[in-house]
C-alpha cells in the first residue's frame, strides 16, 4: 500500500491548488468520522460559514418561486 500512495502523492503534487484544497477537505472529514471525533472547519470554511449565514440573516437567499423557476427553465425532459 505505501507504494500506492507514495505514487499519488506525488501525482497530486501537480494538481492545481483548488483540487489539492479539495482532497484535503474531503481526507480530514473522513478522519475525523473514523477518530469518532467532531470535524473542525479551517479557518477559510469558517470564513464562508458565517459570510452564507449573514446572507441567510440579509434574505440575500432566491426564494422558493425563484428557485421552482430556474429548474423549469433548465430542467431536461
């Protein structure tokens, strides 16, 4: 196995740095789950947790209409 992921590692050291952001999200969320432990945002997805909840707080949300009306005009058939 270690070969397996000394492999990958280093493939994803090339990886744009958005994609590199996104596996370490997804690695520590699946630690914390096998730790039994409670996942702890970092400080940028805390940073967006409270910029999503001042936008709930300022009704800056589409409202369901709004929502029921992209999905007509998107949905396929």
């Amino acid at each position: 196995m270690t070969k397996i992921w000394s492999d990958l590692l280093r493939r994803i050291e090339a990886w744009p740095d958005e994609a590199q952001h996104e596996l370490a999200t997804v690695a520590r969320e699946i630690e914390a789950e096998l730790q039994g432990g409670t996942y702890r945002p970092t400080p940028e997805e805390l940073v967006g947790i409270d910029r999503g909840l001042g936008d709930a707080d300022a009704g800056r949300f589409a409202s369901d209409e709004e929502i029921r009306a992209i999905f007509a005009k998107y949905r396929r058939v």
